[in-house]
C-alpha cells in the first residue's frame, strides 16, 4: 500500500490537480494544508528545502509540483 500526503495551501491550482489526480488513479491520501499548519509548513521546509507546494511524499520519495509522471513512477 501507497503512503502518501500531500501539502497543499487554501489557494493552489495545482494542489488541486495533484489531489484531483491522485483521485483518479483511485490513490488514497493525506493532505496536509500546511496554510493552515504553521508546524507542518516548518516541517516541510526543514525536510526538502522548499516552500512551494504541492509537495507530495511518496513512500519517502518527495515529488514537487504537480508532476504525474514522477506520481506514477513512485506509487506501488
């Protein structure tokens, strides 16, 4: 089974299409709004660097952005 979360912000196009894609791919995941998570959005940054979002952990692996093709060569 997939482990997989995916921050997102309120606003974000993009988180959208990443939960809108992993919906479709009948994918399960958590979301964390890391908006609404001061402590998660610090997490995220300390852990890859990055402020951006989506960011979207994969089995420990990371994906940036919204990038389907890296999504499917992560999941099981």
């Amino acid at each position: 089974m997939n482990q997989i979360t995916v921050y997102t912000t309120s606003t974000c196009p993009y988180c959208d299409m990443m939960k809108n894609f992993l919906n479709e791919q009948g994918l399960s995941f958590e979301e964390v709004n890391v908006q609404l998570d001061q402590d998660a959005a610090n997490r995220l940054v300390e852990t890859t660097g990055q402020l951006g979002v989506p960011q979207t952990e994969i089995n420990g692996q990371w994906v940036l952005g919204f990038d389907p093709e890296k999504v499917m060569n992560l999941v099981k």
